[in-house]
C-alpha cells in the first residue's frame, strides 16, 4: 500500500485554493454537480508561474479542474512535469461520507475522482472523513467508507490523506480514532486554520504528531498577518518532527501572490 512519503527534506507548497481568484474565481460545485464550467487556460500555466515563484510543489482542488476530459488532464501533468512541480495533493473538497441520505452518492462520487488524481501524477488524495457530528453511528459510517476509499486509491498508487475539518474529524479524539481504526492506510492532512477557539494550540498539537501533510494556514486582521499565532501553530509542527509538505494557504483578499509571499516569509526558517 502507498506508505506515508517521508522522511524528505521540508518544503514549500502551494494550494490552488490560494490562488482561487487569480485562476478566475471558478464556482464550488460538489456530488449534486458536475463541472465548474470555467476555462482552465490559467491552471494550465500556474505549473510555470509557480516554478517563477520559487515552489516546487501544489495541490488541486477538485473544483479547479474545468473538466476530467483526459486530453486536458494530460496537458496539465505534461505542463507540472516540464516545470518540475511535484502534485503532492489532489484535494476532493466535498461529499459526507456519513450523509443520511446521500452516503451512498457522495462516496461514489469522491472514489468517481480518485483515477483523475492518479491520472494528473498526484501523491495523495485528500478526502473529508464527514460532515455529520463524531457519535458511534456516523464515525462507524466515515470509517466504512474510508476504508473503501483507502482500498481504490491503494490499487492506484494513491496515498489516502483526511484532515481536521467539519465535524466527524472536528475534534483529536475522533480524528484519532479515525486514524486509527484504518491502521495506517489513511493519513492526516492538518490545516492550522479549521479548529479556532479555547484549546486550538492543544489540541492541534494532540494531532500534529500524525500529520503526513500541513495547510499552513495564516489569520490576517485588516490586511495585517497575525504573526504568534502563526508562529505558535508552526512551533507545534517543529515539536511534532513533521517531516511533510507546508503548503501555504491564503484566502484574506486581495493579491494572492503577496499573500503567499507574506506567509513564505515566516514559514520559511522552520525548513530546517
């Protein structure tokens, strides 16, 4: 089975979800849709902006792809490919895998994207392990599914990566026990900026010893990047040895490359 990619040198990353409104601002769609009906001519040159920028590195949401026709999909692995990004992630950004109703659907519509992550060169997939609150029934659900899930994406050379958001995986004990009751064929994608509130530095750091992968996600207040806090969600990856991509995260406004750049600085010396 795909194994957790590490020990590497840390590093960069960049998700396309930073660069949403420099790709065009393209529509969320989810299971009860089918295309974002946009033009991808911009994803097709991020490869090479990226490279410019100085990152070697990306994840892409599902809903940034303007189609699964595989001509297109070719075009963008051969643009990644002559740039020299590597495609850590593939992000599946929607479904609920314990839905009452729509399980079913969603699942099938999540598995219906994993060949496009293997097809475009992608590492991992990123899956939501639920939406629904972590009481026995649903998380039995989540962990039924993810199973499924971890056996189609292990058959296409896939590593299966959750993460800390919404509400099956929205606490450490039920994250945890996610992970666990998997038994090392699901990892853990940690995103500083989905748990907020009293306990957030504590209870990220119960999880961080497990995180394959790592939305470095900053707070800005009126323009302004909130530096400890960002600074105190970082030291909790140091002290956790994380070993994987820092993929920076920005969605405060205004220009994204600056953004991004303004978090690359503080991110930075925590490479080493």
């Amino acid at each position: 089975m795909p194994s957790p990619i590490s020990p590497q040198p840390r590093r960069l990353s960049v998700s396309t979800w930073s660069l949403h409104h420099w790709l065009g601002a393209p529509p969320f769609f989810g299971p009860e849709g089918s295309s974002s009906n946009f033009s991808g001519e911009k994803l097709l040159k991020l490869p090479s902006q990226l490279a410019a920028f100085g990152i070697s590195t990306l994840e892409i949401c599902h809903f940034h792809l303007p189609t699964r026709d595989e001509t297109f999909l070719a075009q963008l692995r051969a643009e990644l490919e002559a740039h020299r990004i590597e495609l850590w992630a593939f992000l599946i950004d929607d479904g609920d895998l314990n839905h009452s109703q729509h399980a079913a659907r969603d699942q099938t519509w999540i598995e219906s994207y994993l060949p496009v992550a293997a097809q475009l060169g992608a590492h991992c997939a990123r899956v939501v392990a639920g939406k629904g609150p972590p009481t026995p029934e649903n998380l039995s659900h989540s962990i039924g599914a993810l199973q499924t899930l971890a056996n189609r994406a292990e058959g296409l050379g896939l590593r299966l990566l959750t993460e800390n958001w919404f509400d099956t995986a929205g606490t450490p004990a039920s994250t945890l026990q996610i992970l666990d009751a998997l038994d090392g064929r699901l990892g853990l994608m940690l995103d500083f900026g989905n748990w907020k509130g009293d306990g957030k530095y504590e209870n990220l750091a119960r999880i961080a010893p497990r995180a394959e992968s790592c939305h470095t996600k900053a707070a800005f207040t009126d323009g302004q990047i909130e530096r400890e806090d960002y600074l105190q969600c970082l030291e909790i990856t140091k002290n956790a040895n994380f070993q994987g991509p820092y993929t920076l995260i920005y969605d405060s406004g205004g220009d994204e490359w600056n953004g991004l750049s303004l978090e690359r600085e503080i991110v930075e010396p925590f490479l080493h």
